[in-house]
C-alpha cells in the first residue's frame, strides 16, 4: 500500500551522504596519526595503482607499435618475433592488474 502524498517525505535522498561526507568518515582509518606504518601503505598502494593505470593506458599503445613494426621488411624477426610481443603484452596486462607489481599481507594479519 502507498502512504498518503503528505506522509511521503520530499527528498527521497535526504537521509544518503554524499562523495564529501563518505571521504571524511573514512579518512581517519586511511591516514591513522598514530600509524606511520599504516600511512606508508596507503601512499605506496596509491603509486602503484598509479602506476597501473599508466601500463594499463600504455600496454595498447606499445602493442600497436610492435604489429605496425612487424610489418617493416628491414626488421630482424628475433627481435620482434609475434609470439616474443604477445607474451610482453600479456606480461603488462598482468602487471597493470597488480598481480606482479607488489603483494602484501592483509591489514587484518597486524
């Protein structure tokens, strides 16, 4: 059944927090200032995922170049040989998931 229109709040979003809100609830559990160790993580996590992206926006770019450089007749093919290039770009794809980048024990093993 659906309540009368005058016992129907306004804002149906009145009660949710917004981007602001949610950041400074968390903030202080992200940048502890009594847990230096703590703060050191979240800034190399955030480089690395940094970093990520950067393989991940570059790994296409890279892999267009070698299929552009294979099909040039003055190229040695052990140098660019296809499989040599396919296992590269699957080498970054990894590396921008994280997976080879950097492995850590989870906060809850402290």
């Amino acid at each position: 059944m659906v309540p009368p229109l005058d016992q129907r709040p306004s804002d149906p979003d009145a009660g949710r927090m917004n981007g602001k809100d949610i950041i400074r609830r968390v903030a202080p559990y992200l940048w502890p200032q009594a847990a230096p160790n703590i703060r050191f993580r979240v800034v190399v996590s955030l480089i690395l995922l940094l970093l990520s992206k950067v393989v991940a926006l570059g790994a296409p770019q890279l892999y267009g170049r070698a299929v552009d450089a294979l099909s040039q007749r003055d190229v040695p093919d052990l140098l660019l040989g296809a499989v040599g290039l396919t296992v590269a770009y699957g080498l970054a794809r990894m590396g921008s998931s994280g997976c080879l980048l950097y492995t850590s024990p989870s906060p809850r093993d402290y």
